[in-house]
C-alpha cells in the first residue's frame, strides 16, 4: 500500500502577528517570524497513516507539505515521524483561498510523482485559507472518489476499512479502488509523539522542494491588502489572588458589583 | 557625522540596562539607552523569571530562614570554587537592597516561593520577567532623563588619548551616529547565545542543544570590549539548561520535574546522573547522552506536586499542553518511549529500592535538589516521560569587572569609564550556577552599575 498524505500547516496563533503585502504579480508574501504548526486535521492525516504503517509495515507513506511560512521547521517536525519520503510542494499556499486553482495545481504534481499511491490522505480543511473545499475539488481533480470526515483507517486482513460516525452509527467502507481520504480529528487518532532519536535526527535532515508542473491559469487575482482595524481593548485586568476559595470569593464579589444576581 | 551628548550611556535594553539607567536617572544623570532590536526585554524578558533572593518579607511570610551569608556560601558551593568570590560577595551585600528596589519601582513578585538548583532552601522569587523589564522601563522613562532609542546599534567604543572610554558610534535608522558619554559607558547588551559561530568556539558539545534567548544577543558587547582589551572569564563554562523539551516552541524555559523526584533516563533507559545537582550540570550530562536527549520519568504523585505559578514546575499545565508521555504502566511507557523495556524498569526498582531503604541510589543523590527535600520513590501510576535535551539560555560568562563594575583589562587595569553588567560579564557563576542568579544579577549589577556612573565624575564635552 501506498499513502501519500497531504499537509499544510496553520498559523500558529501563541506567536504575534506577521506583517503580510501584496508583491507586484499579485501574490501574498508572508514577512517576519511568521509560525505555523500543523492543524489537528493535519495530525489526524499523520496519524492514520503512521497507525496503517504500524498495522502493515509494507506500506509506505510518502507527505507532501505546502510550502508556506516556516516550511523548514515544520518538515523537521514531521520527519521526526519518519515517513518514507518529505518534501515541500511548491504551491503558493498564500493562494489557497483559489480552491479550485489549487487543487489543479496538487493534482497534477500527484498525477505526475505518485500516480500509484492508492490513499491520498487529508485533512478535512488544508490550511488556513480551507474552508473544506478544497479535498472534494482534489478529488475530482485526481478523478478519483472521496471518503470524507473518516475517523479511523485500519486493515483487517489484507482489506483496508475506513470509518466514520454518523449520529449513532458508524460508517465503514472496504477501500476496492484509488481514494481520496479527508480526515477529521478524532482521540483515536491523535497524533503521537515523536521518538527522540528521530527528532535528533530530523534536526540533521535536508529538505527538497517539488515544483509544481502546471502554469497558474488566469482567476480571481488580490488587487489590494486593507489593515485589519484594531480593536481598542477596554477594562482592566486583575489577578485573583489566595487559594481557590478565596478566589471564588473574589470573583463572587466583583460579579456582584458589576450588576450580576447571583 | 552627527553626535549626540549624554552623561551615560547604556548599550542594552534587558533587565540590566533598565535597572542601570533607572538608577543613573533617578541620581539625575541623563541617560541614553539603545536596543538593538524593535523591542525592549531582551533575553531578560525571556527568562523563566526566577530571582534569587535572600532574606527577604516574602520567605519570612513562608517560614524559611535565610541570609546573605547563607546565599553567598550556596554561590560559592554550586561554583565549585570557579567563581570570583567578591562578585559573589558584592551580590550577597546587595540583593536584598535590590529586591526592596525592585518592588518600589513596580516590579510585582508572585506569592509562590520554590527551592531549586544550587539552594539550600527555597529562594526563588518570581516574577512575570517581561512586565519587570516594562516597569523599570517605565519608571525610566518617567524620569524625564532617559532616552530610549529602538533598532539603534552600538558598533564600536570611542576612547580618548589617555584610554578613557567616552562613547559610541551607534548605527540607527539607516546612519552612523557618535554617542558621547560624559559619565560612561555600559555594556548591558547581554551575551551570545544567537552567535552559533562563537558558541561553538567554547562549547561545541553543545552543537545539539536548543537555543533561546533575546535576538540581539550576537556578542556585540564583548567584542567591543575585547577590541579594548578587556579580559574575560568563565568561557569554558557555557552551558545549557536541563530539561528543554526538543521539540516544543512555545515554553522557552526548561522543566525540572527532576527537582520534585522525578528520575533522568537515557534512551538506553539508564539513569546517567545525580538529579539533584545544579542544572548547567545535568545539561552538561545529558548532552554526553546519545542524540543529548533523555527523559525525566515521574509518577501521579510528582506530576502533582508541581506548581503552575512557577514555570520550571508547572507539569501538569505542560500535560495539559500534550507535552508528556502518558502511559497507565511503566512498561507502557518504555515502549512508548522506545526504551529498553527490562532495562528500564530495573533501573526504576534499584531506584525505587534505594530510596525506600533510606541509602543513596546510584550516582549518589541525596536529595530532590541540592541539599533540599527528601527523596521519593516513582511506583504509583499513571506514570509520565518529559522528553528533555539542554538549552542554551544564556552564556554565563564574559568580561571580567571590579566591584564598581568597571571593565578590567588582560592586565588587571580598569578600563576608565567603561562598565558591564548583566549577562556580559564573567566570573560571578563559576562552573554552574544557582537558580534566580542570572536574573538576579542583571538586576542587582545593573543597579549598581547606575550608582557607580552617578559616583563618576564627569568626563570631557
């Protein structure tokens, strides 16, 4: 078997804001100490396909990662676990709000390097500019089916299963044909943690870049960047001191001059 | 090329600078400080924002009894002899002094006391280290005698005929500028923790670590003073902080479960050090481990003895974070953690067997940290791994000063009217260091650096 999973990354919103503009072609660049960390939906792809490659070591997982702020250290990050091949994808992932361009753009580098891989694995939303479009126009891109939100993958003999719940139900499906995966976060697959040793090692690693094949078609282009307003924070913060009894005291007391019944 | 007049001058915008310039300011000096960087903090604001403080309202209120002598004699011991024990001696004199400074001005310090490296009893102060930067930058500013110039560079020291320091020519906003200093000049501009290059020069055992500290911190102060011939101390003691998880961004500053009982294993699954000691020395230890990694491995017991409002202890906030490894077993665990599974759990058992019988495990550790706190077993589930390599927080070392914090030169001559402070200079921590004596020196060397500029008399205009 073999998995290609897809990831993207967010921004990490613990680091402050970075300053974004406009260059002349119309494309976003990210300035700054710009973060990003991977998304729970990113994980939860991860996961299901390490959890495959536990449950048959035959099958290799190779993980394409949207190039974008940061790409360095979130390819470490993901080499710590392992998969049999990283690379960057050289999409601008700036543009992903253009779901329909993007995807034509990763179908085709998945059409040209990894034709064969039977599950492309995603999470339910790539990246931040993802509202969710983007796995079912991939999928009709790589003219392939989807099973979207699938919360666990494993085999039962040769066959692989995919899951996902419904209400009180619970949806399985035999994998028979090439599939587009899009998985949604779930405690049965949280990502794990990372081997240390492999962690070291990833810290050594070099990465590559995979270009992507076809020329941007014309669409929706950003004519301007507008500063974000910003909102005037107003109060006061205070720190509620003693133990928690105190605390709660504390907090009775202000509620109540503020007009709360309690 | 453009000059600009002050009586001192300030290179560096962290702890040590601000409690420099308040103090200058507040005797009526004008003052100029240049940051480097867009902000003001430093590696100061980075800190785990522990002090070390003695004697002080806050330790009498938790019942501890402590002193300068007792302060001064646990610098000395976790020094291992290294340190220059008048710097020691001019730490102890004053931080008292300082701490009571420090609140007068608005530094506000938490109601928690804990004992960590190097103590003998508990002596960390803390504090939220970036608003103590802000308060003494405020009450800086409010003086109305300090100048704070942001993104402004000092490049090299200007000195007169007869050697005397007088200034700076300072890069900002896109010019070279002369700062001239009637008073001094201070290098408050912390040390090299962001120069790999220079790190690796003194310490390249610790290619592997984790860096962390201000963006400024590039050794600009110590090569403008080594240009000047300032002698310098403490170099082969770089080390890193114990207990940096690798791969998490977010808590620059290191967990030391080790100090409540809990146990560091390798990733054969031996243990491979005496917990208790100081942790520049545990960082040293496990950076000779393979890959510098390992794990601090605890049980219920001491995951819940930490303290969130201490962030060198706040283990289960960190859990909370996803950041340890959780197993119902410690059989789970090693297999979680890819450790030798028979290796590990006899490890645990001679440890667990030594301390239930009163003798000293393997390595000899006596206590949960220095001389403080009585040993624990690690028996009762869920148990966890802290996955822990060493950071670099700081460089612990640099030029060597007087008691007046004037720079000294490879002569043993006072360099006239340059002074350091803070983390650029060397021989105040020896071969490792007590917990809070970092900060706490920034704060306490800053201040007094102050007084010393406002004890000088005025040099030419």
């Amino acid at each position: 078997m073999k998995i290609l999973v897809l990831l993207a990354g967010v921004a990490d919103m613990r680091f402050a804001l970075h300053p974004i503009r406009l260059t002349p072609d119309a494309q976003i660049l990210e300035e700054g100490t710009a973060r990003r960390l991977l998304s729970p939906f990113d994980e939860a792809a991860l996961e299901v396909a390490l959890k495959l490659r536990d449950g048959n070591p035959d099958t290799r997982i190779d993980v394409l990662l949207l190039e974008g702020p940061n790409t360095e250290n979130l390819l470490r990050s993901v080499a710590a676990f392992c998969p049999d091949s990283l690379q960057a994808l050289g999409i601008q992932a700036a543009r992903l709000w253009h779901s329909r361009e993007s995807a034509r753009q990763i179908g085709a580098v998945i059409d040209q390097h990894f034709p064969e891989h039977e599950l492309v694995v995603v999470g339910r939303e790539l990246g931040d500019l993802d509202e969710g479009s983007l796995p079912p126009l991939l999928a009709r891109s790589l003219r392939r089916r989807q099973f979207a939100m699938a919360q666990v993958a494993q085999w039962q003999g040769d066959r692989l299963l995919l899951m996902r719940e419904r209400g009180t139900r619970e949806e399985w499906l035999t994998v028979d044909q090439p599939l587009l995966v899009s998985v949604t976060n779930d405690k049965r697959n949280r990502l794990r943690h990372p081997l240390m040793k492999n962690v070291m090692a990833a810290k050594r690693r070099v990465f590559t870049c995979l270009p992507v094949p076809v020329a941007v078609t014309s669409g929706p282009a950003l004519r301007a960047l507008e500063a974000a307003p910003v909102t005037t924070r107003g109060g006061q913060c205070q720190m509620l001191g003693g133990d928690s009894a105190h605390q709660a005291q504390a907090l009775i007391g202000w509620l109540k001059d503020q007009g709360v019944h309690l | 090329m453009t000059r600009h007049d002050c009586d001192f001058l300030v290179v560096g915008g962290g702890l040590a600078g601000f409690a420099a310039a308040l103090t200058a300011a507040q005797a009526g000096l004008q003052v100029v400080v240049l940051e480097k960087t867009a902000h003001t903090g430093g590696s100061s604001a980075m800190s785990g924002g522990c002090l070390a403080f003695a004697g002080t309202d806050l330790q009498r209120k938790h019942g501890i009894e402590d002193s300068s002598p007792l302060l001064f004699s646990d610098m000395v011991d976790v020094g291992k002899g290294e340190c220059d024990e008048s710097l020691v001696r001019l730490y102890a004199d004053n931080q008292l002094h300082t701490y009571e400074w420090l609140k007068r001005n608005g530094v506000v310090f938490s109601d928690a006391i804990e004992a960590a490296s190097g103590q003998s009893v508990p002596r960390v102060h803390n504090v939220d280290p970036a608003d103590m930067v802000r308060q003494l930058q405020n009450a800086a500013l409010a003086t109305g005698n300090v100048t704070l110039w942001l993104q402004s560079r000092a490049r090299r020291l200007l000195r007169e005929a007869d050697g005397r320091v007088v200034g700076a020519t300072v890069e900002r906003e896109g010019e070279t500028l002369v700062v001239h200093a009637r008073r001094a000049v201070l290098l408050a501009s912390g040390g090299f923790v962001q120069d790999r290059a220079l790190i690796h020069r003194f310490a390249p055992h610790y290619d592997n670590a984790v860096f962390i500290g201000g963006e400024g911190n590039e050794g600009d102060g110590l090569r403008m003073a080594w240009a000047l011939g300032a002698d310098v101390r403490d170099l082969p003691y770089i080390k890193g902080t114990f207990g940096k998880h690798p791969i998490d961004e977010h808590n620059h500053h290191a967990c030391l479960a080790v100090y409540k009982g809990a146990i560091a294993v390798n990733q054969e699954g031996k243990r491979f050090v005496d917990e208790s000691q100081s942790y520049k020395l545990l960082g040293d230890a496990v950076m000779q481990q393979s890959d510098g990694v390992g794990y601090q491995i605890l049980d219920h017991g001491i995951m819940h003895s930490g303290d969130n409002q201490i962030r060198i202890l706040d283990f289960t906030r960190r859990l909370e974070e996803g950041l340890f490894v959780q197993a119902h077993t410690l059989e789970e665990l090693a297999r979680l953690i890819d450790v030798p599974q028979e290796v590990f759990l006899a490890q645990v058992s001679a440890y667990n067997e030594a301390v239930r019988n009163g003798l000293e495990p393997e390595f000899g550790r006596k206590h949960l940290v220095h001389h403080h706190g009585q040993l624990r077993t690690i028996e009762h589930g869920p148990f966890y791994a802290y996955p822990s390599t060493a950071a670099v927080f700081g460089t612990y070392c640099g030029v060597v000063v007087d008691a007046g914090l004037r720079a000294i030169d490879v002569f043993g001559e006072p360099i006239e009217g340059l002074l350091a402070a803070g983390e650029m200079i060397g021989g105040f921590h020896g071969a490792a260091y007590m917990t809070g004596s970092a900060l706490g020196k920034a704060a306490v060397f800053g201040r007094l650096a102050g007084a010393s500029a406002a004890a000088m008399e005025g040099g030419s205009k």
